[in-house]
C-alpha cells in the first residue's frame, strides 16, 4: 500500500501554533491533507503528532492519527527522517504492507495534485529510491554575498566578473513532497543524492513558511493562484 504521513509537531516558537493556524480560512494543515486525500494516491494519510489539538483537526479534515507521536520524537533536534521512520515502523508492527511512503509537510498550501502525482509516477517507473519536489533558485547563487560586522564579501569572489546568464542554473529542495520506496529504509542512501528524481516546480508554487512575512507571502502567492485558475 503507499502511505502519506505528515509530520505536525505542536510548539512551534517562531510561528505560535503554525501547523494549525488558520490560512484564508482553514488550518494550514487543511490543505496538504486535502490535497493527499484528493489525490486517490494513499491507502492511508496520517498525521504524526504530539499534540491533541493538531490531533483532532486533523481528524475534522479526514486524516487518521492512529498514535500521538512520543516525546522523545517531539523536540526541536528531531529530524523528519525519524518521525516518518516511527510512523512507517508502527505501521509495520501492524502488519501491514507498505510499497510506498510520502512525507508532505503540514505547511504546503501550495502543493499541487500534479506535482505530487508525477513524483510517484517517475519513482514507480524507475531504479532510483526517491523523488522530491525541486525549485530553481530566483538569482544566482554564486554571486551571492555575506555581511559580518558590516562589511561585505562575495561567497564565490571568482564570479564577480561572470554575467549572470553564463552561471549553471542550480536549485533548491522545495520542501513540499518526498516519496520513497519503502527499501530505502534498509538501505544507507540518501535522498540529496543520484538515488534521487527531482520534481521541478515552478517558483510561483513554493514558499517556505518559517516567519509571518512568509506566511503573509504564501498568502499572496495562493490567492494570485486561485485568480489564475
């Protein structure tokens, strides 16, 4: 079967209550359960929390939370790597059979069916372990500079002089989406590796959401989408 989990920890500090709060007009965490459940692509979507409130609207919007996810799993140094690999290993202890698992993050409003449909598709169809939602970087990275204590500096001084147009296009993870075969838990591979597809998205589809002015910029950002569509 292929699983979509995701990860919701209570106790966010930058944003209070992120994964729940509300996003023009419904729980951020609304849209990615939405989007899973739409898709017709899970036997199960699951939301791996530690928090009862974040439980029980996950409940409202048709996602299963078979377990409050424990404490030891809940802090700020946990990875996503272990909280997916807790809930895939529970789910294992029930005997059931899983092929595929998709982590989606809970603060995606952005996350399109399309996208997360194409990287199953690829990954079925292929050898690699994974596929994950990709984004180009707006500017060039090489030419990027640093501050400290004022002063300024080139990160990569040897492009000062290379026109923009001349720099390898080099991309980022879009931190929507990462699918995997079940095997890759077995095995010592990394997703940041040619184990790998990448699913290119367009930038106007991705925002990270770590402060309020990112939360006010997705905002923009889905309502020009809904305008769109």
């Amino acid at each position: 079967m292929n699983v979509c989990v995701i990860p919701a920890r209570g106790g966010s500090k930058r944003i209070p209550g992120k994964n729940i709060k509300f996003f023009l007009g419904k729980p951020i965490i609304a849209y990615s359960i939405e989007v899973a459940l739409n898709s017709g692509l899970f036997d199960r979507v699951i939301v791996s929390t530690d928090d009862e409130l974040i439980a029980q609207v996950a409940r409202q919007y048709h996602a299963e939370v078979p377990f409050i996810r424990p404490k030891e799993l809940s802090d700020d140094f946990t990875g996503t790597e272990q909280v997916i690999e807790h809930a895939v290993n529970w789910l294992l202890s029930q005997g059931h059979n899983i092929n595929y698992v998709c982590c989606i993050y809970a603060t995606s409003p952005l996350i399109q069916e399309k996208y997360l449909r194409q990287g199953f598709e690829e990954l079925k169809d292929s050898d690699k372990l994974f596929s994950f939602s990709v984004a180009s970087f707006e500017y060039p990275v090489q030419r990027a500079i640093k501050i400290d204590n004022g002063e300024i500096s080139m990160l990569y001084p040897q492009y000062f002089t290379t026109r923009s147009q001349d720099l390898e296009e080099v991309y980022h993870d879009a931190g929507q989406f990462y699918w995997r075969k079940l095997e890759s838990f077995f095995k010592n591979e990394k997703i940041f590796s040619n184990k790998s597809i990448p699913i290119l998205l367009p930038r106007y589809l991705v925002q990270d959401i770590d402060s309020l002015e990112d939360w006010k910029t997705a905002e923009i950002m889905y309502k020009t989408l809904m305008l769109r569509s």
